[in-house]
C-alpha cells in the first residue's frame, strides 16, 4: 500500500460507482421486494466468495479469536443493506442516498472511540462539507419545507423509509469500525461470506414472517436482479479492499462519490434533471472527498520525506 497511496482511495471510488449502478436498477424493479432482492445478493455473494474460501483454504468459520468480529460484521452489513434497500424502495433515490451519507461522520466518531483512530479539526471540516453537501442535494423536507421535494407514496413510507435509512447508515458505519479492527489478519473474502450468510438466513426468516416470497415473473425482472447481485458483489469486494488499506475515515469520505454517481445515472435514465441546489451540493460533496485525497497524499509525502532522514 506505501507504493500506491491513493489505490485505497481509487477501489472506493469504483466500488462508489458499482454501488449506484445497482441502486439505479433496484429503482426500475418495482414488485420485487426489497428484502427479496437482498436475498438474491447474498445468493450471489455466497455463490462466488465459496471457491475463493476453497482457494485460499481460509475455511468456513474463520480464526477462533475473530469470529465474533465477524458474526457482528454480517450481521451489521447484511441489515444495512435490507434496510437501504427498502428505503431505495419506498423513498426518493436522493433522500435515500443523501441519509446514507452521514455515515462519514458516524464512522469518523466511531472510530475515535473504538479504535483510537485520530479525530482532527480537518476530519471534523471535512465531514461538515460533505454533509453540507449531502443536505443540499437532498433539500430534505424536514429543513426545506413540503414544497421542495415531492415524496413517493405517503409521509409514513416516507417516515419508515427515513428511520430505515438512518438505522442502514449507523449500522454501515459500524461495519466499516469492525473491518478495520480485524484488518487484514482475516481475509476479506471470509468478511464478505459471513455478510452473505448472515444476511440470506435473515432475509429468508423476514420474507417467511412477511409472507412476500414470489419469484420475479418478468425476464427483465429477472435479469436487473442478477446484475443488482453482481455489481453489489463487485462493489463490496472493492470496498473490503480499500478497507484493508487505507484509514476507516478517508474511504467513508470518499464513498461520498455514490451520492455524485446517483445524480449522473438519475439525469440519463431516470430523466430527472437536477437543480441549482444539487449542483452545489455535488460540488460541496467533492471538495470534501479531493480534501480528503489530497491530504492523505501530503501525509504520506512528508511521511516518506522523514524516513529519507
């Protein structure tokens, strides 16, 4: 990782983008539920991390001392996915995005406290920037009045989508703590199958007490389901990845890119063009994540000056 500084960095981005591809086609299926198409990602997830396990011969359970550590990062991870899934689902892809995206400042606080990680007034500033950002393409209705922003369905969808969100982001900001906690004495495909396991086996109880289980009956249906399983995948491998090498705080600053990439996708196919408000938020959002980048970059520079000396 010293070669390369901004690699970290670069996997977030790309995982960011995969991220909202998926996000985009879980807005176009509409009748599969979302806890349903959770279940299909873990499915995935299982079907490909199984032969890495096999590879690396890292088996099932992982090492004794860890497997708490995992149990908790599945469990954490496979919830904030149903529940951001079912806030894509009942809210605005924008209010959706934009709640997830406090989790810089959740993870940053998290890791002060659990992991002694450095908490300085640039991590503080940053993290203002980009829930400035955030709040500003968003324009939820709790600070910008009812008239702004339209709401899907009724306000207590929208409440429930809200709470979900919230819980998604608290929780997603606890995985991130936990993987780099463990860092990289486990590997990361055994964080990835606990993920999938954890969350299939909720998956499948939640859809058995809701009574929602129907497979999709349109191919196209079908087909957004296994590329929603397959970007999830690609997304999460690289952002395992960039986990293991970079500090919690500057990827969760970095994912902030998933909030740019959800407007490009929403002006090409969803045909919703963005306003003034949105312009400037994305602009805050990627003054906050180049802060970020270029920081870390000057760390490392005066980093290599000193062991020159």
């Amino acid at each position: 990782s010293t070669a390369c500084p901004g690699l970290g960095l670069f996997y977030t981005v790309l995982s960011a983008f995969l991220f909202s591809v998926a996000s985009l086609f879980l807005k176009k299926i509409e009748d599969v539920h979302s806890v349903e198409v959770s279940a299909f990602r873990c499915v995935f997830q299982m079907a490909f991390v199984l032969p890495g396990l096999i590879y690396y011969k890292t088996g099932f359970l992982g090492p004794k001392g860890k497997r708490i550590f995992l149990f908790f990062r599945g469990f954490l991870g496979s919830s904030a996915m149903i529940l951001l899934y079912y806030a894509f689902q009942v809210m605005p892809l924008a209010d959706a995005t934009v709640i997830t995206f406090s989790s810089p400042v959740f993870t940053s606080l998290l890791a002060w406290i659990f992991l002694k990680e450095k908490y300085s007034i640039w991590d503080l500033l940053f993290t203002l920037f980009a829930i400035t950002g955030v709040v500003l393409i968003a324009r939820p209705p709790f600070l910008f009045g009812s008239n702004v922003t339209g709401i899907e369905g009724s306000y207590t969808d929208h409440l429930k989508g809200t709470i979900a969100a919230i819980t998604s982001t608290v929780s997603g900001a606890s995985t991130f703590v936990i993987l780099r906690k463990v860092g990289k004495s486990v590997h990361y495909f055994l964080s990835i199958w606990y993920y999938a396991v954890i969350g299939l086996i909720g998956c499948v109880i939640a859809l058995f007490v809701m009574n929602e289980w129907r497979l999709p009956y349109c191919g196209k249906d079908r087909v957004l389901l296994i590329l929603i399983g397959l970007l999830g995948l690609g997304g999460q491998i690289f952002l395992t990845k960039a986990l293991q090498i970079e500090k919690a705080g500057p990827v969760a600053i970095m994912k902030t890119m998933d909030v740019v990439f959800a407007f490009i996708l929403q002006i090409l196919f969803l045909n919703h063009l963005p306003t003034w408000w949105t312009v400037g938020g994305a602009l805050c959002v990627v003054a906050s994540s180049s802060g970020t980048a270029i920081r870390k970059w000057r760390q490392s520079l005066k980093k290599a000056k000193q062991n020159e000396i």
